[in-house]
C-alpha cells in the first residue's frame, strides 16, 4: 500500500505524546511539514491541501504531536534565526 505525502511527513517529523498538555498549533504544523518538504526535496501542498489530509489523520483540537527529526531542527533555526 502506497503512503502519502502527508503520511510519510507524520511518520518522519512528528510523533505522539499524549501525556503533554501541549502539542503543535496549525501555523507550527504547517511549517514543520513546509521543512520537511524542503529537507526531502518535496513539492509542498497547499495549505487548504494540507489540512483537508490532515483532517482525516489527526485531531485538529488537541493533536499530540510533538516535532522530531531533520525537519525539526530546520523549522525551529529558520523560525529564530537568533538561535544560530
């Protein structure tokens, strides 16, 4: 069975964390997949795309879902650019 775009980029930069009270809003999200897009030489969807996907895969209220991986480092150093 083929995976989807969206269903690799879950898979690959973000991970679920139910015991936290905090877990990842639209914008932070949205960007995290742009990166991981960009990290995998990937044409990113539209954002309307990319939450109409996302509507059948997570909860849009309280998602869980914490960053990880490449795509991660590479959404928080271009999110504040201070960092580096």
């Amino acid at each position: 069975m083929a995976h989807s775009q969206f269903d690799i980029f879950l898979n690959e930069a973000t991970y679920p964390d139910q015991a936290s009270d905090s877990s990842l809003d639209r914008d932070r999200l949205y960007g995290l997949y742009t990166s991981w897009c960009l990290i995998n030489e990937q044409q990113p969807g539209t954002e309307s795309s990319f939450w109409a996907a996302m509507k059948h895969r997570i909860s849009p209220r309280r998602n869980g879902l914490r960053m990880k991986g490449p795509a991660a480092a590479d959404y928080i150093l271009t999110s504040y650019p201070g960092l580096v």
